[in-house]
C-alpha cells in the first residue's frame, strides 16, 4: 500500500488508507486517553489517601482484568474500572488498524496480503479475548 | 507511600521518560520498567503491564503523523507483524516462567545494546540492489517521498529479517519494550530498507506487537489502573511535548544523558539479575 496508489483508486487508494488509518491512530489513542485520564482523576480523589502496596504481585480480581468486567464497573462507575476500560481502548486501538487495513486489502483484491493480514488480525484476537499465550 | 503520592512520582518520571525517549529518538518505553522496579519498588509484572500500555500510546500516536507522510511501508510492516506477534504471544507465555532474576539480566543486556546503537553512525547503504525474491513475489519494493519526489527502494534479506522480528516480539513481551531498536535494526541494517523507511515502519508495528502481549497480560492481572495510569499519561504527555520542541532541542547533549541514564540503569539490572535482589 505504499506504491502510490496504483493499486487503487478513489477512496481506498493506497494514500487514501494512509490517511484514513493515521486518523484512526490519533482519534484512538485521545479518546482512549481522555476515558484514563478522567477515571485516573477520579480514582485519586476516591483512593488517593490509600496506601499504595505494589511490591509484591497479587493477580487483579477478575473483574478488572476481564474485557467484560471491566465494561460492568466503568458502566456502574467504579474509576478504576473505568482506567481499565480506557486502557482496553488503548489495546484495541492498533487491532482496529489491522482490521481497517484488511478492510483495504480486500477493496484492493489483494489476496495474499489479505491473507497475511487476517492472520495478524487472529493472531491479535487470540492474545485479547481469550487471554493466554 | 499514599497512592496519590506514588502516582504524582511515577507519572513525573514517566513525562521524563517520554519526553528524552522522543528527543533521542530512543523511545521511552526501554527506561520504564527500570524507573518503576529499582525506584518504586513495584513489582516487575505490573511495571511491563504498565510499561507495554505505554508504548502503544506513543508508538500509535507517532504513527498516526508517520504514515500519512507515505514513509511507512505498510507491506513490510503487516507482513513481519506476522513474526512480531507470534513471538510477543510465545514471549508471554514465557514470562510467567522465565524467573524475575534471569529477565532482569536480559533487560540489562537490551539496555546495554540499546546505548550502544545510540552511538553507532547510521549506516549508508545502498537502497536500490537487486531486491530477495521473497520481496518481488510478496510486493514489498516500494518508495519514500525525497526533496526530488518518489524515490524507489528495494528490500533485501526478507527470511533473516523475519527471524530477527520473531525475537524482537519475544523482547517486547518478556521486558514491556517495544523493541524499536532491535527492528530498526533488522529493517535498517539487515534488509537495507531506507532509514526513515525502517524507523516508520518499526514504529507502525511496535503498537501491534505490544498489544499481542498487553491483551494477555491485563487477562493475567499484570495491568493495575494504580501503576497504568500515571505511567501512560506520564509517558504520552512527555512524548507530545518532545515532538514538539525538538526543532530547537540540543539533541546531542540529551542523547549523551539519557544514553548515561540507559547504562547506570543496565548496571542496575545486572546486579539486581545476578545478585537476586529485584
């Protein structure tokens, strides 16, 4: 898609999908850092007094560390499942890059780097919804 | 320590961080984990959970301006993500095993290499050999914009380039890096891609290769709002403000200290790693 647009044309050319995915990326990374910032905000207000205890590794009760979970207490306002939630948006932001440039290989008819991409795609999916490696 | 305390710390040394990372071109994320586990005391799951968040932001937010600037090859990027990510998933799963004193060694050995590469001179190669044939037959040739318009490129050693990407998503995973240095070099060095063309695209590809890993590891628990959150909003804010001023930034004088940071650091972890105290 770097070849300069021979490949298709209009609105899915390949400059057309550069500018399409860099817009992706920034809108991405403000929205997911606006949700952190204002959870990060108020869980400091709210815990911000307590003491903080990160020396040794206790796994996070599920309700922060699962995709759903963490929708449920951004939803009922809990802030540090709503730092969670932006921290998914954070995580889904370059999945969703892959998927826009599937989309774009496909409009392109280009099937092996159709291929390759699903198989990023998958791959990333994997690690994101399932959990383990 | 309060956690209001702890997270008015950690966020100050992560704008730090970012700001030198994006000054030097080094990227923030290599002195993070560090900063977090011989400063802070913080458990090393939690700082590379913190860490790999990090990074996505900065990576993703670079590569929004990057790509559309048409440097980025996207082929060669989707197709060594393929390597990037296979390795970040094998990596965490290797990072429940691998014990804390042996990947502390291992990040002391990346830091060393990374003030290493800061003092290499880049590389003049020639950007237009008879490209591998795995680069003709997957359409990985392409061009970058010059002062005299498009300038055509060709790609050489597709399989060593692959492997090298294999290790740097097993890096990424195991110490919360993105691992620029190590693609930067594998494009740049290895498959002859031009500069700027290889710092774009490794820069495009360390946000997928750190959210194969992140993905898993906030199932695990590894990522805690409390340490997170300074640090990606630490690390971003740093970040924008030395893509900002870095125009009119001594970039010579900061690279010299932050490469001084990044070896009293490696020192650290070694000692940490052999001596069994992290």
């Amino acid at each position: 898609m770097t070849a300069g647009g021979q490949e298709g044309q209009g609105r899915w050319s390949d400059h057309a999908v550069e500018q399409l995915v860099g817009r992706l990326l920034q809108v991405g990374v403000l929205v997911a850092a606006a949700v952190v910032v204002a959870g990060g905000i108020a869980l400091l207000a709210h815990h911000g007094a307590a003491t903080a205890d990160f020396a040794v590794f206790r796994s996070e009760p599920s309700a922060l560390s699962s995709v759903t979970g963490i929708v449920r207490g951004a939803l009922a306002l809990d802030s540090r499942a709503v730092v969670q939630l932006g921290l998914v948006l954070l995580i889904a932001t370059p999945v969703a890059r892959v998927a826009l440039t599937l989309v774009a290989f496909v409009v392109q008819r280009d099937r092996l780097y159709v291929g390759v991409t699903a198989l990023v795609l998958v791959l990333l999916l994997y690690g994101l919804v399932f959990g383990h490696a | 320590m309060s956690i209001l305390l702890l997270a008015a710390l950690v966020g100050a040394g992560a704008f730090g961080a970012g700001l030198l990372g994006a000054l030097t071109g080094l990227g923030g994320g290599i002195v993070v984990v560090p900063m977090l586990t011989l400063l802070f005391h913080v458990d090393l799951r939690y700082a590379v959970g913190a860490s790999l968040v990090s990074v996505i932001a900065t990576s993703s937010g670079a590569a929004a301006a990057y790509v559309r600037e048409g440097y980025t090859n996207v082929r060669v990027g989707v197709l060594l993500e393929v390597a990037t990510t296979i390795g970040a998933l094998i990596g965490a799963a290797l990072a429940g095993v691998v014990s804390t004193g042996a990947l502390s060694i291992l990040f002391g050995a990346v830091l060393l290499f990374t003030a290493y590469r800061s003092f290499q001179a880049p590389d003049d190669h020639a950007t237009d050999a008879p490209p591998h044939p795995l680069a003709v037959r997957l359409r990985l040739d392409s061009t970058y914009p010059t002062r005299e318009g498009p300038r055509a490129y060709t790609v050489q050693a597709v399989p060593a380039g692959f492997a090298m990407m294999f290790a740097a998503g097993i890096l990424s995973a195991l110490l919360g890096i993105g691992s620029g240095v190590v693609k930067v070099v594998a494009m740049d060095r290895t498959m002859k891609l031009p500069f700027k063309v290889s710092t774009t695209t490794s820069n495009f590809m360390i946000g997928v290769t750190a959210a194969a890993s992140a993905g898993v590891y906030l199932h695990r628990g590894y990522i805690v709002p409390e340490i997170a959150f300074p640090v990606m909003v630490g690390v971003l804010a740093g970040a924008l403000l030395g893509a900002r001023i870095l125009a009119i930034a001594q970039t010579r004088w900061l690279r010299l200290i932050f490469t001084g940071v990044v070896v009293v650091l490696a020192g650290e972890m070694l000692y940490k790693g052999i001596t069994g105290g992290l």
